[in-house]
C-alpha cells in the first residue's frame, strides 16, 4: 500500500456543489477539505471538536481558495446532543448537500463511555455519524433530485479495526440498499500517519507500526481514495461497496449475503436509539 498514486487532476469541477465533511479539523480531514476546496465548490461544511484548529483549516482554504464559502460546524460525535445541533445548523443554512464524506473517528483510546452511554469508539464512529445521516437524509435525497447533482455518502476511515468498524461499513449497505437513489459506500484510507497513530502509547504505535510495517502512508497520501470517490464516475462505483485504496474493489458477494442479517440489525438497533433525537 505504500507509495499509493492518485492523480488530482481527475478531480472534476465542483462548482455549485455543497460539500460536508466531517473531522476537517485535522489529519487527512483537513487534507481533504482544503483539497476539495482547489474544484470550485459552492460552498464547504466541515466539523470537529476544535475551534483552533478548525480556524487553521480555515486559513489554509482561504490561501488556495479564497473565493470559497466555507463553514466550521461544531460537533461531537460522541455527544448527541452536539450532533443533532449540527445537522440543524447546517440544515439551517443551505438547500443542498451534494456530497457527504463521514471521515472522523477514533481508535485505539482506553475503555469508556460516552456522554450518552454508548461505548466511545461505537459511539464516536458509528452512533455520531448515523444520527448526522439520519438527519440530513431528507436534504440528501432532495438533492438526488436536482438536475446536475453530484450526491453521495462516502462512510470512511476506520473499516477494519473493531466493531465499531465494521459498523460504518455495514452501515453503508444498509442505507445504500435502503435509500437506493442515495450512492453510500465506504472506502478505507490505508495505514496513514496522522494523529490517530502518533498519538497512541508507545506499545499500540509498536503495534500498528510492526503490523503495518512497509504500508504506512502520509497524510497526502491518504487523502486520495477519499479523493478518488469524490471523481469516479458515479455509474461505475458499486452500491454498498467496500474499496480500499486506490478505488479497489474485491468481490464480496459471499461476505454480503452472510453479513445482511447482521448489517438489518445494526439498522433497526440504530434506528430505535436515534428516534428520540429527532425531534
């Protein structure tokens, strides 16, 4: 995986788009949000937790693309509350949403809880993003009905460490085969050097770094299967799909057919506890 290629180039014009994406404060977040931010897009959403932070992608986007709309959205995915508040700000705010990339996420922190009670990486990587997609849905699919729309969800980041992986993947069949007119799949980054790895104890970085030993990427690097899904040809990217980078795609018919019972009863599980936030 190391030594990845994408050619931005292949980027397409973004003009009149609005685009989401979460986790823009940092990482290939704010890679990606600065990048996109190069294609002309009507306007850009991103969250985080870190308002500093988020001031910085700010700059950045300002310095490449000084002319593009660009908004911070406070939002913690671990607390619904915040959650819930963001989708109503951006809700607020515009009469589209073209392109939603759920990138933020956490890994590897020590055992604990949200402030809702879920556990945190579950909670974080999963309850967080499925009640911003619960949310906004309704706009989602108004905008697949637009002429010249470019609507997708894109779940990404963390496929393959734990359950609450796996959760963004099964998540991403269920609304693909639930909400057809939506294109929802996840796609993986690769092993990047960002602060999910740097910031971990020695013995878990020891652990990812042997592990991963000669596939570690750069944060530019990791940027581009997000990037890629952002400009492939919507017609040739498989519903529900899993695409690793770049843009590969293995046959998964047999996993499918085995994990559709369980991918149902993550839906109607997370159906049932986000009810009460949608109000």
């Amino acid at each position: 995986m190391s030594g990845i290629k994408f050619d931005k180039s292949s980027i397409p014009d973004l003009a009149g788009r609005v685009l989401l994406v979460t986790g823009g404060t940092g990482g290939i977040g704010a890679e990606i949000v600065v990048e996109l931010a190069k294609h002309n897009p009507g306007r850009i959403f991103f969250t985080g937790r870190n308002a500093e932070a988020a001031e910085k992608t700010v700059e950045h986007i300002k310095a490449v693309a000084p002319n593009v709309v660009t908004t911070f959205v406070t939002c913690d995915l671990a607390n619904l509350a915040t959650v819930r508040h963001a989708a109503d700000k951006i809700l607020a705010e515009t009469p589209r949403l073209d392109l939603f990339l759920a990138n933020a996420g956490i890994m590897a922190k020590p055992a604990g809880l949200s402030t809702d009670g879920y556990e945190v990486h579950f909670a974080t990587n999963h309850m967080g993003h499925a009640l911003l997609t619960k949310k906004l849905l309704p706009l989602l699919e108004q905008t697949a009905d637009l002429p010249d729309s470019d609507e997708s969800a894109i779940l990404g980041r963390w496929v393959r460490y734990s359950n609450s992986k796996l959760a963004n993947m099964l998540y991403a069949r269920e609304l693909a085969r639930r909400h057809p007119k939506l294109l929802s799949f996840s796609v993986h980054p690769g092993a990047v050097e960002t602060g999910l790895v740097n910031d971990l104890k020695f013995t878990d970085r020891l652990f990812v770094r042997v592990s991963m030993m000669g596939q570690m990427v750069s944060v530019e690097e990791g940027t581009f299967n997000h990037l890629w899904a952002v400009s492939a040809p919507r017609d040739s990217i498989k519903q529900g799909g899993f695409y690793e980078p770049v843009g590969f795609f293995s046959s998964e018919d047999g996993a499918i057919a085995k994990e559709k019972k369980f991918a149902e009863k993550l839906w109607e599980y997370t159906e049932e506890e986000l009810e009460t936030w949608m109000h």
